[in-house]
C-alpha cells in the first residue's frame, strides 16, 4: 500500500454507502486498514461486518434536520462554514 510505504503509521478508509459488493468484506479484511468508517445509511448484515468495522450512526444528523424543517427554520447550521 502506498501510503504505508510512504511512512504513514495508520491508514483508515470511509466511506457513507457501505454495499460491500463482490468480494469487498474479504479484500478490507485482508488490507492493511487499521479502521473502515461507514455509516448507517445502509443495512449491514452481519455477514458483511468485521472486526476492523465501525459503523457511524446518521440517526442524529436526520433528527436535527427533520426538527429544523418541522420548525420552518433553515438547516444551514448542520453544515459547519470553513474559511477560504
């Protein structure tokens, strides 16, 4: 892996759709990933779940900007502003 190669300690992957086709599960079970970071926004069977796993929960996110929009208020404030 390049980034191990290159020095890097820990390498992680992300990713928000965790559909995990063909033979995904045992490739990163097999890589060099110290994590995978997914969300929750599709159901992972626990086939397809492994130790190095961790799933993210968007429960909260949704939660917020269902409440906002219930409220007529703008959901503006769930996307954080970076300086250019």
């Amino acid at each position: 892996m390049a980034l191990k190669n290159a020095g890097a300690t820990d390498v992680y992957a992300c990713a928000t759709h965790a559909i995990f086709s063909a033979n995904a599960v045992e490739e990163l079970k097999a890589s060099p990933y110290k994590e995978v970071i997914v969300t929750d926004t599709i159901e992972i069977p626990d086939y397809k779940r492994f130790d190095n796993l961790t799933v993210l929960s968007t429960a909260p996110l949704f939660a917020k900007a269902i409440d906002l929009i219930y409220n007529h208020q703008s959901v503006d404030s769930l996307f954080p502003k970076y300086a250019d």
